[in-house]
C-alpha cells in the first residue's frame, strides 16, 4: 500500500539563493528537532557537471534522513531507522520559476509505504501524511527564514557593510 | 551552522561548510566546476564515518545506500 502528498510552492527568491538556502536550511527555529546535519558525500560528477551529495540528518522523536541533489536540484529525503513500519519518501525538484526568473518552484511529492499489516497500514500510512502535511509547512518557513537571512546578508555585502 | 553527529567533529564541520557555502555560490553557481575544499572534507568526512560506526547506525546507512535513486534521473537528461 502506498499513499501519496504532492504540493508546488513558489518561493520569491531565485534559484541560487534557494538552492544555497536549501544547504543552509537547519539550525532555523522551525527545525528544534534536528540534531545534527553531516554531509558523507559529495563531488561532481565530470560527465555531467552535476553536483551529487548525500547527507546525514539526525532528526529528536522522529527519524534520521538522508538526502542527495542534483542539478536543478532534485532532492530526495528518506528515512533509514523504522523503514519497515513506514517508510516516507520525499522527493522535492527546485526549478527557476518559468514565468519571474526571480522566483524558484518546488514541486513536492511524497510516498508514505507501510507493511505493518492486521489492518493498521490504512492507518499508518495516513498518519504519515496528516504528519507530512503539517511538517512541510514548517519546513516551508525554515527555508523561508534562512532565505530572508540570505538576502539580508547579501544587502548589507552590497552596500559594503560586510567583508566576508 | 548545524551540529554534526559526533560533536568532536564539530570544528572541522565549521571549517569544511564555510568552504563549500563559499564554493557553491562563488564557484560552482557561476559554473567553475572545479572542486574545492578536499583535503578538509576528507578530515571531516572521516570523523563523520567513525561517530556513525560509534552510534552504530554504519549498517543502516550502508543499506539505505545501496540503491542510487538518481542513476534514472540524471540519465533523462
């Protein structure tokens, strides 16, 4: 059995910026329950040119992930403890908004598979997505926090008040 | 900046994410692949590598990584 969440959400920062944010995303204060972040592998790939990493992340109460992107920033978060109770697949795709080359779209799309039978997959699996729903409004506003301290930076580079 | 898992790598992660984010909007967002910050990744990597066999998660991680669920996705390309 498989239940599926998909969301788009336009974020009004470009693509660069998103996808800095998106390395950038945790500690934010939407995120107390990320313990650690830890890249394990990284390079780019001299074929493609694509950037492949994959990350650790140690999540309190819930589940460590671990995700890779590639270029146009394709990005997939699993859970690696608890995977035969529920597995939750979350593949997100960060593209240049076609219509404000200022603006960056996020397609989400979740699959939350349960084995855990006596007739409780039904249940578990919509846990997993009510779950999923709320936690990805509160990954929308970690982004969006670090995103709004991106351009910050950015602002105060420009007028020469920082030398980073 | 985030922690890492084994918090005697916690220095060497500083180290290693100051010179990627640098990297990544300097270099590689305006399209100079060439890679940087190796040696310190290498440093960080393994004390990563051992907080994890420590923690005892090595054989989860192993198998969640035996499959490349983007092998399909770069090929459409």
């Amino acid at each position: 059995m498989v239940k599926i969440f998909q969301h788009t959400f336009k974020y009004e920062y470009n693509w660069d910026s998103v996808t800095l944010a998106f390395w950038l995303r945790y500690p934010n204060p939407f995120a107390s329950h990320v313990e650690s972040v830890d890249v394990i592998d990284r390079y780019v790939d001299p074929n493609t040119g694509v950037l492949r990493t994959t990350r650790l992340i140690l999540k309190r109460g819930v589940l460590p992930k671990w995700g890779r992107g590639t270029q146009t920033m394709i990005t997939l978060t699993k859970n690696i403890t608890h995977a035969r109770l529920m597995q939750v697949e979350e593949w997100q795709t960060f593209r240049v908004d076609p219509n404000n080359r200022e603006f960056t779209q996020v397609k989400t799309e979740a699959r939350v598979i349960s084995n855990f039978g006596w007739g409780l997959t039904d249940r578990v699996e919509g846990f997993g997505i009510k779950k999923f729903a709320d936690s990805a409004t509160k990954s929308r506003k970690g982004m969006s926090h670090v995103l709004e301290m991106i351009r910050e930076k950015q602002l105060l580079r420009g007028r020469g008040f920082l030398t980073t | 900046m985030s922690q890492s898992i084994g918090r005697s790598c916690d220095e060497l992660k500083k180290e290693y994410d100051t010179c990627f984010n640098k990297w990544y909007s300097e270099k590689f967002l305006k399209g100079d692949l060439r890679p940087e910050c190796e040696e310190i990744f290498k440093q960080y990597r393994d004390c990563v590598l051992n907080a994890v066999k420590n923690k005892k998660i090595d054989k989860l991680l192993g198998e969640a990584r035996k499959d490349d669920p983007f092998s399909s996705v770069t090929e459409n390309k």
